[in-house]
C-alpha cells in the first residue's frame, strides 16, 4: 500500500497504467460487436435484421443483470486496499449469485421470445429467427455475467492486463467461429444465425474459464470457487442493493440512446441510416471514457479503502483531466474528418451516399459538442460508485434522460422541426445535465463519503 501522498503527474500516471488495458479491453468487445454485424450483414440482410432485432432485447436484460457485476469493483477495490480478502471473497461469491439468479429470471423471456418481438409489432419471419438467435444465446448470458463479474473483481485488483488479453482472445477467437458456423467453412454445417449464438456461447464459455482459471492460479488467497454454493445473505444484499441501483443506471443511460433511434425513426429513413452510422462512431470513442471511468471507480474505492480524502480528490481530478483531453481530441477529429469516418460504413456505389454523409457530418459536429458532457458525466458516475454513492446517480440519471434527455430529443428533433440534430440536441441536454448534478455531488460530498 503506498503510504507517501500521490502528485497529480504522479495520479495521472497510475490511472492511465490501470485505464489503458481497460480501455483496450471495452474497444476490443466493441470490435465483437462489429465483427458480428459485418459477418451477418455478409451473410443475409434477413439474418441481419432478425439478430439486430434479438440482440436489442438480449442487450436490456444484460444491462439489467450487468448492475451486479458493476457492484463487486468499488466493494472490491475498497476491501482489498482495507486489507480485507474476507470481504473480497463474500462480495465477489455474491456478485456471481446475484448474477446467475437474474440470468435465470429473464431466461424464459429469451426462450419464449417471439411472442414479446410479435406483440411490440415485428415481423413474423424476423421474430421466429430471432427467437432461434435467443434460445441459444440465452444460455450464454450465465457465462456472460460470470465474465463481468470476474472483470469487475480482477480490475478492482489492478490485474486488468488479463482482462485486456482475454478479451483480445475472444475477438479472434469469435471471428474465426463465426466464419465457421455462420457460413460452413472449415468442414462444419452451415448455421447461419444459430451459428452467430452457438460462436458467442462457445466464446463466453472459454472466455470465463481462462478468466476463473486465472483468478484460481495466481489469487489462491481469495478462494473463489470453494464452497460457492454457500449463500452469504448479508452480503448478497449489499451486491443486490447496490447493483439494482447500477443496473437502472445503466439501463436509464442505454434507454436514452435507444429511444433517440426511435425518434429518428420517425423522422425519416436517411436521417435514421445517418444516426446508426453515427452512432457507432460515437460509441467506439465512448469506450475509452469507459475504460477511464472503470480506473476511476477502482481508485476512489481504493481511496475510500484507505480513508484517504486527499488521494481521492486529487485522483478525481487527474483522471477527469485525462478523460478531457481525449474528449478535446475526440472534437477536434469529428469536426476534422467526418467524412472518412462515415465513408467507411458506406458502399462507394450507394447512390444515397452523398444524402448521408450529409447528414451524418451534421450529426458528428453535434457529437463534437456533447463529448465533454458525456465525460463528465461518465467520469463522476465512475468516481460516485467508487465511493459506494448510486442511488442518489440513479435518480439524476432518471431524471436527466427521461424527464429531458428523451423529451426534448423529440420536442427538437420532431416537433420544432430541427430533424436529426434536433434529436441529437436532446442527446446533449441530457447527458449535460447528468455531468452537471453528478459532478456536482461527486465534489460536494467527496470529503465525507472518504472519511475525511
């Protein structure tokens, strides 16, 4: 444990050492999720659609489960720099309890979901083939919520090059089985999108087995897995609290992007092409403020840990100066290159290309605007769990998205007139507003929540 007080060179220094494998680690899953949509988009535009369509309900379950997992990193981090392997033990058992008993909660809506696709107005065909998607990869979300949850607690620990490894492995690993199963190469049958769910099953099964094997052969002293079954009731509820709180948080957050594609939807068919596009550039840039965000958690529940209200603040600011000069960066390229970065998504021959790339600059100049905002607000959100403080965050980010965020996306975007922009605009407004009241309490209440 260090005991001579930190510079802030010296902070800046220790949260990119911990952020940069957890900033590889989120853009390399990000890569899964492009390397899927490219394969099935090769495959079919059917195939395609039905497992956009499945994946968005599989994504709302994981991100309600996923709150659980968040939980164990700042209760970890905090035990572990107290010197507590008990707690780190009790925390880490009931992050994978609560994990597995709300992957079991959902399951029969993932197995039983062409009746839920039907009912909110989707097609017949695309349902049943995103039903085929579900009962397959439903059984991969037990894997991979034990996945999150040995992420949060290895990176609570600082031991995030493993994180970054195994999930750079699962990228390769996916990619190959997909080419595989997808298509019938390499001598096996041709799945199509069953082969898509069997290649993400397969790869979070040996995902979380390198992960356990790992945390077992070089953390011996936290005894994970002996007598797992044991519930810890006391300590189940505080992962259940806490996480509850992160995962509608979460949720709260996703929800708000999901309904801007809605409204955009509305808007028009160019203006929603324009928005998906865009909004996959945003996101692989987002995931860095992800990865600092996670450091940022890990060092304020080591601060707390240690009580240290000087080493919390003066963390605080170092990693909110990193997370804003990349966010100055981020402007500077969307304003810059709008065009390349959207070309890329684009076929040369699109004969509507020049409509939206049009659009979609508009939309990265009102992105470049919204960068610090959502910096702010992801970085107090990753300081504010550090310190154990979500349910005050969970009701600010309520409020911020669906109260205004979501609201005034469509005041903007439909009523007033403004189309996309508009919709981004209320994007905007929402995450402004969360930066603010969440960096505001973070600043406020820091001396007090670190002991000081």
């Amino acid at each position: 444990m260090n005991t001579l007080p930190q510079s802030l060179p010296q902070h800046m220094r220790a949260a990119l050492l911990l952020g940069l494998p957890l900033i590889g680690s989120h853009l390399a899953q990000f890569a899964i999720q492009i390397i899927d949509t490219i394969m099935l988009g090769w495959y079919g535009v059917e195939a395609l659609a039905s497992v956009v369509l499945a994946g968005t309900l599989f994504f709302v379950l994981m991100i309600m489960g996923s709150g659980f997992a968040w939980a164990v990193m700042p209760m970890v981090a905090s035990a572990s720099e107290a010197g507590d392997d008990t707690r780190v033990r009790r925390v880490t058992r009931m992050g994978f309890w609560s994990s597995m008993i709300i992957a079991t909660l959902v399951m029969p809506a993932l197995w039983w979901s062409e009746p839920l696709l039907l009912a909110i107005g989707q097609e017949a065909s695309l349902s049943a083939t995103a039903q085929d998607y579900l009962r397959i990869m439903g059984w991969g979300l037990y894997p991979a919520l034990g996945i999150m949850v040995l992420r949060s607690y290895l990176s609570a620990l600082e031991r995030t090059k493993v994180v970054l490894y195994a999930t750079l492995f699962a990228a390769v690993l996916n990619t190959v089985l997909n080419y595989a199963l997808i298509f019938g190469n390499f001598g096996f049958p041709e799945m199509g999108v069953r082969g898509a769910a069997t290649a993400s099953l397969i790869v979070n099964l040996v995902t979380f087995l390198v992960l356990a094997l790992y945390a077992v052969r070089v953390l011996p002293e936290h005894t994970l897995f002996q007598r797992v079954w044991r519930p810890d009731w006391e300590a189940l509820r505080e992962v259940v609290r806490m996480g509850t709180q992160i995962g509608l948080t979460s949720l709260a957050e996703a929800g708000l992007f999901s309904a801007s594609t809605v409204v955009m939807g509305w808007i028009g068919t160019l203006e929603l092409a324009a928005h998906g596009i865009a909004l996959q550039i945003v996101s692989a840039f987002f995931m860095v403020h992800i990865g600092l965000s996670n450091a940022a958690t890990v060092r304020a529940g080591r601060a707390l840990g240690r009580k240290d209200e000087t080493g919390l603040r003066k963390g605080a600011l170092a990693i909110t100066i990193i997370s804003f000069v990349f966010g100055g960066l981020s402007v500077l390229i969307f304003i810059g290159l709008p065009h390349p970065m959207i070309s890329a998504f684009l076929d040369p021959t699109e004969p509507l290309r020049d409509d939206i790339l049009r659009i979609g600059t508009s939309l990265l100049v009102v992105a470049a605007i919204f960068q610090f905002a959502d910096a702010a607000q992801v970085m107090a959100l990753g300081l504010l769990r550090g310190v154990h403080d979500t349910k005050v965050p969970m009701v600010i980010a309520t409020i911020s998205y669906w109260v205004i965020g979501v609201p005034m996306s469509y005041v903007m975007g439909v009523r007033w007139g403004w189309g996309g922009e508009g919709v981004w605009a209320g994007l905007v407004l929402g995450l402004l507003i969360a930066g603010i009241f969440m960096s505001w309490r973070f600043w406020t209440r820091s001396s007090r929540l670190s002991g000081g």
